[in-house]
C-alpha cells in the first residue's frame, strides 16, 4: 500500500500504484478529491507527453503544482493514463 501526504494529512492511497523513474502514478480514483484543485500550468516530457498540475490543498495552506498527470500520454507511457503523481514536499510511502 502507497500513501501520499502532505502537511500530515493523508491525500492518496492504493495499492495499484505504477513507478515511473521513481515516482508513484497513483490511480486517480486513489486522491482525496477535496485536496485538488487544477491549474494551467503544464510541461512537455518527451517520452511521456504533456503533463498537466493540480495544486494541493490542505487546511487552507496550498502546495502549487505538486502533483501531475498525463491526460494522454505517448504511447510509451500509455499505462499511467488516469494516474497522478507527486513532488513539492509530498510524501510517498510504500
């Protein structure tokens, strides 16, 4: 089982994560919906696509960008479509 916090709080958890280059891709239905909230911000990789960002949110304090997904990915990273990874200070456990 992974976990994701941030600020103490628990904002993902599943036991269906995938690792990219060290990250966990949660599955989206894995987030604490209310601790999202979208942005515009985005970022090309060029195996992966375009990433999109969420902000996180908790107890009113914000963490810009700290996570993302890949809306639709290049075909090489076609199985973290629909998975939201993390960084900015947000913890993953495994």
């Amino acid at each position: 089982m992974a976990t994701a916090t941030w600020n103490g709080k628990v904002i993902a958890q599943s036991d269906k994560t995938i690792v990219v280059e060290g990250n966990h891709y949660f599955p989206r239905n894995a987030l604490v919906e209310s601790h999202f909230e979208s942005i515009s911000k985005t970022t090309v990789c060029g195996w992966k696509g375009t990433a999109n960002y969420f902000d996180v949110v908790v107890d009113g304090e914000r963490n810009e960008g700290a996570a993302w997904f890949y809306a639709e990915p290049k075909a090489a990273a076609s199985e973290i479509a629909g998975y939201v990874a993390f960084w900015r200070g947000v913890v993953v456990t495994a």
